[in-house]
C-alpha cells in the first residue's frame, strides 16, 4: 500500500491498525480461555455468586457466540439476524474446543477484512452501528463477562489468572 | 490537516480516531457513574459478593484514579510512578464529584493530545508499551472491574444498568 493510498482511506488521524485489533482480541480470548480453565469441571456450567446470573460456562458460550458472529460479519459483510436457539453442550472440552477453533479462525480470517470496512455504518439486529464499534462491543461484552468469572471464582475460592497477562 | 499530513502520521491502515477514542471511553465512564449510582450509599464501600474482594466503591475510586493518570501521562507526557497511597473518601457523593470533574478533564484535555503520540512507546512502572496500549488499558480495566459490580448488584438484588447503554 502507498502513501497515497492510506491518505485516501484514512482522512483523519488514526490510532489503532487492524494488527493491533488482532492482537488485543486474541490477547483478551487467551485470558478467557485460562479463566474458564479455572473452572471446576462441576462448577463450570452450574455455580453462580448471585442467582439469577447464569453459569459462567453459559456467558463463556455467548462471549463464542458473538465473537464468531462478529468475525463472520466482518469477513462477509452479511449480518443476518443470528440465531442463538440451539444450546451448546454443557461441557468444558467442548467448549474449549470451539474456543480454539475460532482462534484459529480469526488469526487466518481477520487480516482479510478491508480496512475501510470498519468505518462503514452496519444494520444489525441491534442496531446500526459502524463495524468497528461491532469489533470494540464483542471485546468489551467478553471483558464485562470474564470480570463476573472473576467474582465467580473468587466465591470458590479459587485465584483467578493475572488480568494483564495476555 | 492536509491528505499528505495524515499520509506522514499514519503508514498503515487505522481504524480509531481520536474522537472515536474519546467517546467511547467517556460512554464508559457514563456506565460506570450509573454503576456507582446504583449502589445503596451503606453497601458502596462495605459489601463485597465474594471476600477478599473489595467493596465497589474501593474499585471505583481505582478506577478513577487510572484514568486520571493516563489522562495526565496521555497529555503531558510524563509518566511518573503513581503515587496511590493516599485513602480517598469512602463517600459516594466525594466519589461523583471527582468523576464528573475528571469527565470535564477528559473532555478538554484529551483532544489536545498529538495523535503520533499514541503510537509511541512508554516506560511505565508495569511495563514499557505504546500509549495507546494504556489507554485502553484503562478501559478494559474499568469495563473488568464494572462487570464485578454487576454481580455485586445483583447479589444485592438490585437490576444493574444495561450493559449496552453508553
């Protein structure tokens, strides 16, 4: 890419490239994955600090969830209403599983998404919103979440892994 | 700014632009204050859902004492070893008070940072990164910590403020 073709794409200053999005997503996933680690087999899909919450195995699945859906609509541009009925198993390993494939994915399939698709306003289910707030919220909701695992494993007595470790 | 200035700051595709930036810290600092808000003012500083943890109020002020720092380390560039020692009020009302003026801060100050400098590296007392890293940082932070005063809502009984809401 020249210079002349960044300056057309960007027409303001800029702060972030999409490596560095890569980078903090993945880095934010390890961290997910070492807390539901952390988790006792038997506690994992069904202990709660404070009912009505759900398991953190259940918020573990949604974090899989979004980030899947958020890497398909910026790999396709296609954001169909998503269909979240089907339950997935209440199982670690499958969990993890899943966990390790979208990684897999999203290091092979992310460096696809042209830059200037971030910018561009999306029609999702919830909302329009540019595609890089997509991004941003599926991050930010897995942060949200994994810090409720947190409380979830301190109330089992367990330490949970360093939050700056990534 | 002119197309060639913005071709000299930026070599690679960005995605963030500082007002971006700007915005999206300061929702989350609008959900946090809603947070606080919610508490009862006896439960803010003393209840915590899963001890050793902190009460929220005590989280809170972390918070808002990080935000200061990057805002003054972003603007002045002068990253200092903090000094946290000092206790602050265990009071809500003291605590909304140094919010909101923080978000006035934040609001005139943030823009005056030169938008090259995100991408440099900074020696800080936890690490030498790009400033862009500490500042978001403290958002993940924030965002860590909000989600823990969820449950400690919700183990209070008390309905939190939708996450999605900014």
């Amino acid at each position: 890419m020249t210079q002349a073709d960044t300056a057309s794409t960007v027409l303001t200053p800029s702060l972030m490239t999409p490596e560095y999005l890569l980078a903090d997503w993945q880095g934010h996933r390890r961290l997910t994955r070492r807390v539901i680690e952390a988790f006792p087999e038997d506690q994992l899909f069904t202990f709660t600090a404070a009912p009505p919450m759900r398991s953190f195995g259940e918020m573990a699945w949604e974090l899989y969830g979004v980030a899947l859906y958020t890497l398909e609509g910026l790999v396709t541009d296609e954001w169909p209403n998503p269909d979240w009925t089907e339950k997935p198993p209440h199982e670690k390993a499958a969990l993890l599983a899943a966990w390790d494939e979208l990684t897999r994915r999203m290091d092979a399939e992310l460096p696809t998404v042209p830059p200037a698709r971030y910018q561009e306003e999306k029609a999702l289910f919830w909302g329009t919103m540019s595609a890089l707030t997509t991004a941003l919220y599926a991050i930010d909701n897995e942060i949200h979440h994994r810090g409720q695992g947190y409380v979830y494993l301190r109330a089992l007595g367990i330490e949970p892994p360093p939050f700056y470790e990534r």
